[in-house]
C-alpha cells in the first residue's frame, strides 16, 4: 500500500492549461501506481484549458464546483460527481465559466515511448 498525504502533494505544470493549480495525489513515485496517475487540479473562475488532444485518455471527476467540456462542438456541463472520459486523440476544450473554483480529479495513464 502506497499512501500519500495531500499535505505532501506536489504541484505541476499541465501544458496548455490557464488558472489552475494541479497538485500531484499519486504517480511518478517509486511505490506508487504503476499504470496511471492522478492530479487534483483547481480551476479558478475563468480557468480551463486547450484546445488540444493527448495521446492517451483521461478520466474527469469533478468533486466541487461545475467544468464545461467541449468535444467537436458538443458542450456538456460536469457538476458534482459527475465524470468523463476522453479518448485517446480527441481534440476538448474545458472551461470553468461559474464565480467559484472548480476542483476536478484527472486520471490519466503514464506517457510511453509510443504516445509522447
């Protein structure tokens, strides 16, 4: 068992993103998870990011506040709890368009040679 204390995670840099804060729960360690990791990101009014595609897919929960995701034109609005999933190569846009922060959870799998 891996535990990581939020007071320990660390911040980083996600490419393409603007007003946000992303705190590093688990991945990139050496006794952490060996297939996917997972960021806290916080999302000021305003905040978001792309557009662009990764490689890879990712996962979004959001768990305070509400996130607009945009994919081939199509918006949908995230609240609590709720979830998505972007695959692989899909071009999105995201978008906290209310006046509080929006805290969302992203899990996404390690980069590999292949999807660099």
């Amino acid at each position: 068992m891996h535990i990581k204390r939020f007071s320990d995670a660390l911040p980083y840099e996600a490419p393409n993103h603007f007003d946000v804060v992303g705190l590093r729960l688990q991945g990139f360690e050496d006794n952490g998870p060996k297939n996917q990791w997972v960021g806290l990101s916080q999302f000021l009014p305003g905040g978001g990011a792309g557009p662009d595609a990764t490689p890879f897919e990712k996962v979004y929960v959001v768990l305070e506040g509400e996130m607009t995701v945009i994919v081939n034109g199509e918006e949908a609005t995230l609240g609590k709890y709720d979830s998505c999933t972007i695959p692989a190569g899909v071009q999105r846009k995201i978008e906290n368009r209310r006046n509080d922060v929006c805290t969302m959870l992203v899990v996404m799998p390690y980069p590999t040679e292949q999807n660099l």
